[in-house]
C-alpha cells in the first residue's frame, strides 16, 4: 500500500508570494491532516479534513487555509508568505474515524521564504 | 488547553545504555490518546504507540517500553539496550477525543553512539 505523499518536496518562495502544496493520502483514508513544524515552535496543527469538510483548526492567521477533494487528497494554500513561514509542511492521513486514530505522516515539504 | 511537555531536549547515551524518554501531559478532557511518534534524520515521522485515557496498562515491543501513570499524568517511553537506529528526535502527542488534532510535545532528540 503506498504511503502518504507530498509534493513539492522542496520549495522556496520570497515574501508576499503564495504557496499551494498538496498531499495525497493512502487509499482508503477520509481524514487529513495538516502540520507545521519549525525548530522554535514545534509541530503545531493547522487543520483537519475529512470528506471535503474542516473539521477542526489550529491557531493560525487566515492566510493559512486548505481544501479537500472528493478523492480525499488535500491542498493547503499560504498567501502572503512571510518569512517566518518557513518551515516543514507535514500531511498525515488517518481513518477518520475519531481522535484514537493513528495519523500516518507524509514526507513533508520543506517551505523556504527569502 | 492541553499541553505535553517533553522537558529533555537533548540526551545522549553511549550503545547498549538504556534509556527513558518523559513525557508529561495536561487536559481535562476524560477521554484522551496519548502517542510516542518517532522522526529519524529523513524527516517522516513514525508512529510508535497509542494508549488511551482508560488503559493504564504498561506495554512493551521488543526493546521498547512505555509507562503510562494518570497519577502523575506521565507517558514515558524506554528504550532498553539502545542501538545507534535509535538516534532520531521522539515525540510524545496527546489527542483529545472531542478534536482530531495532535498536540505535540517539543520532543527530545536522542543520540545513540557507538
């Protein structure tokens, strides 16, 4: 069964831009999940899908948002990029069945902006 | 608000040297998951165990052990024997059952040298 897979892998972008990064789950998975994780502040969560519909969202400003397709890949989508976007973007996909499920973690895509 | 909170950020044993990995946790929620992921130098991360709020039970696979004491709202993690693998950064997450989302520790980032 093919893993979670997330492209770009490696991108850079300068400030003011917008960014959109995908992430295909493994078959079968109706929930996915977004996360940002940088050397100060960790792994954060952004926001959760499952069936084309957020269920849940971090504390992060508008500029961050995502989507959900019908075949339960995802998009998140930066505008504005600031420096301090920087970061890996990492995609997990579970069941989506409740909060127990394991989360399966994509390779992330590692986001720099000059 | 729920936090986990991994005070060790950095430990470094020498092979064969066994070693714990703390991870304490806040919620209110009753009903809870706590997880220990593993993220080696590539980036993905692993998952390595759930337990839920319920199951006070200690576990162990193979060379790993997991203590888990709602007295103490600990989640600890041992690695017995430990072999340079083993080097990666561990995080401890807590998921609530109410939102699908991992709240991560800051992680402790293991070193295992020959």
């Amino acid at each position: 069964k093919a893993g979670v897979t997330q492209t770009p892998r490696y991108l850079i972008k300068t400030r003011g831009q917008q960014v959109t990064l995908s992430c295909s789950p493994i078959s079968g998975h109706r929930s996915v999940s977004w996360y940002q994780q940088t050397p100060g502040q960790g792994l954060q969560f952004l926001f959760e899908y499952f069936s084309e519909t957020q269920r849940n969202k971090g504390n992060f400003p508008g500029r961050f948002s995502g989507r959900q397709f019908s075949n339960s890949r995802s998009e998140m989508n930066v505008s504005t990029l600031e420096l301090g976007d920087s970061a890996l973007y990492l995609c997990a996909s579970s069941l989506g069945s409740g909060a127990a499920d394991e989360q399966f973690f994509g390779p992330g895509t590692r986001l720099t902006v000059l | 608000a729920q936090k986990v909170t991994q005070a060790q950020t950095e430990i470094s044993v020498v092979e064969k040297e066994d070693v714990t990995l703390d991870c304490v946790y806040e919620t209110r929620d009753t009903t809870y998951y706590l997880f220990w992921y593993k993220q080696p130098p590539s980036g993905e991360l692993v998952f390595l165990i759930r337990r839920n709020s319920f199951d006070e039970q200690n576990e162990i696979s193979g060379r790993y052990s997991w203590n888990f004491q709602k007295s103490t709202s600990s989640f600890n993690f041992t690695i017995t024997a430990s072999q340079v693998v083993d080097s990666a950064v561990y995080f401890c997450a807590l998921s609530e059952a109410s939102r699908w989302a991992l709240n991560f520790g800051k992680g402790t980032s293991l070193l295992v040298t020959p």
